[in-house]
C-alpha cells in the first residue's frame, strides 16, 4: 500500500469510477474534487447551465466534460497510433499524428461541449423574447376574471403555442401543485433561473403584486402594453435591416454580375487575354463559382443576423 494520501486517494477515485453505474459518477468520481477546488473558473458555464434550463448539476456537468474530452483524447490517440503503425511515416510527421490529432479532438469536445448550455440558453431567451408580448396579453386577459395567479400560469402553462413561455409557466405551476412550494418561492426561482431579462421583470412584478396585494390586472395590462410596443418597434428595426440588406444584394449580387458578364461577353467577341486568363474562362469562374459562392455567403450571413 503506498504511503502517499494523494496516491491513494487517486487510486480510490479510479476504483469508484470503475465501479460506478453511470458515466456521470464515474466522471464525478475521477474529476469531482478537483472541480470541487477550481470551479470558480468555470462560473460563466454555471450561469449558462441555470439560464439553460438544464437537468443536471454543475459540478456533474463539468465533470462529464473533462471526462469526454479525455476520451476523445484517448480515441485520437488509438486512431493516430494504429495510422503511424500502418504507415511509413518519419519521426516529426508521426509525433505531429500522436499528439496534434489527439489534441485537436478533446480540445474540440470540450469546447462543443462548453457552449451548448450558453446556445440552449439563447434558444430559450429567443423563444421568450418572440412570445412574452402575447403571453402577456393572455395572463392580463385571464386575470380580469380574477382567478388565483397560481391558476393564471396553470391555464396559460396549456398554450404551447406561447413556447418558452408556456414551459416557464409550467415549471412555477410543478412547483407549487406538485413540490408543493407557495407562489412567491417558485416565482423567485423560476425568475433567477430566465435567461430573458424582461420576463424576470414582469415575475417579479407579479411576486411584488401578490405579496402588496396590488391590482394583479392593472400590471399585466401596463406590462403588456410595454412589451407589445417594445415588439412592435423591434419588428420595424428588422424589417428596415432587412430593406438595407435587400438593396446590397441587389446592387452586389444582381446588377454587378449582370454588368459583369456583359462587359466579359463583349471583351471575348474581341478576344485578348485578362491578368493571363482567357475570357471564356472568366467568365466560366464567374457564373459558376464567384455568383453562387457569394450568394451562398450572403444566405449564411442572412442566417446569423436574422437568427
């Protein structure tokens, strides 16, 4: 036995690991306490995971994920080891196999894995964003009738039309029927945890409300109103962006390759040679490489900005 504490505590977490039922054990197992120490590092993904609504614990995801990317390390390695072996390949190209290609997957793991909570997290801002002006017109509609605001959120917890909204509903109406928690407790913690700025401020108006005893109907009214014009002039910014990148595109990408090719047609009734190109080739590149290259690029960059 050896006379080390750290040896033996490194080799009792690999026994657990070895011994454990699923892969987040034994990933709490073998990174656990290291996390444990070194978590402040990774605060940022802590906040991503809570806004992302994720079932899973913090110090399990980040054990999860130096546990994937080590595997993927491992893999790399296997793969690389059996290329080398297989082929005739010198010294530096076979070091440059071993270890940059093994490298290169476990930092690609890990960093997959390190932004899919902040993207999930977006996704639902996104979702919330697009729905809370209409949510908030129902909720104001529902509480003319003067129901219980706990009831208020199981009805509108039903419309899964109103999305991320809808699920946010939900989880305060589990807490409370199901966990069993009052109304201010479950509407504080679904708050901290929104990804959505706005929908934290209209929760804990409703919190504010119920706890003053406040008219529940006339704030979701205001709130309403103030998130229906706040959609209302976002749509309009959209629309006008859209309208710019409308007359890019058709500048860029319509009357300049029909200029283009014009120019080109005349240029090769005359015949010549351009930067030593002949102009049927020119012109070959141009219609089927350089047009629909930029378009594609254009359709990925509408997709970033729209999205």
């Amino acid at each position: 036995m050896s006379s080390n504490p750290f040896e033996t505590d490194k080799a009792s977490r690999v026994r657990q690991a070895f011994q454990a039922e699923s892969i987040g054990a034994a990933s709490n197992a073998l990174f656990g306490p290291w996390i444990d120490k070194n978590g402040k590092y990774f605060d940022d993904l802590k906040e991503d995971l809570n806004h992302a609504d994720m079932d899973v614990l913090f110090r399990t995801y980040i054990s999860k994920m130096l546990f994937y990317s080590f595997g993927g390390f491992i893999a790399g390695f296997l793969g690389s080891l059996t290329y080398v072996l297989s082929m005739d390949t010198g010294l530096f190209e076979s070091l440059r196999y071993l270890f940059g290609i093994p490298f290169a997957v476990s930092l690609m793991i890990f960093g997959m894995l390190y932004l899919y909570p902040s993207q999930r997290a977006r996704k639902r801002q996104k979702s919330i964003e697009e729905n809370l002006p209409f949510a908030l017109n129902h909720l104001a509609a529902i509480a003319t009738s003067g129901i219980p605001p706990s009831s208020m959120f199981e009805l509108l917890s039903n419309f899964d039309e109103y999305g991320g909204i809808s699920e946010e509903a939900e989880k305060i109406t589990r807490r409370v029927n199901t966990f069993g928690e009052d109304l201010t407790t479950a509407l504080r913690e679904v708050a901290d945890r929104s990804p959505n700025d706005d929908w934290s401020d209209v929760l804990y108006g409703i919190l504010s409300t119920v706890q003053t005893g406040g008219s529940m109907e006339e704030f979701l009214d205001q709130k309403a109103e103030e998130a229906l014009f706040d959609y209302k002039m976002q749509r309009e910014k959209e629309i006008e962006r859209l309208s710019t990148y409308a007359s890019f595109y058709t500048a860029i990408l319509i009357a300049a390759p029909v200029f283009l090719v014009t120019i080109l047609s005349v240029m090769n009734l005359l015949g010549g040679q351009v930067m030593g190109f002949a102009i049927r080739d020119l012109m070959w590149m141009g219609v089927h490489v350089l047009i629909p290259g930029l378009n594609i690029v254009f359709i990925l960059f509408l997709g970033l900005k729209v999205n």
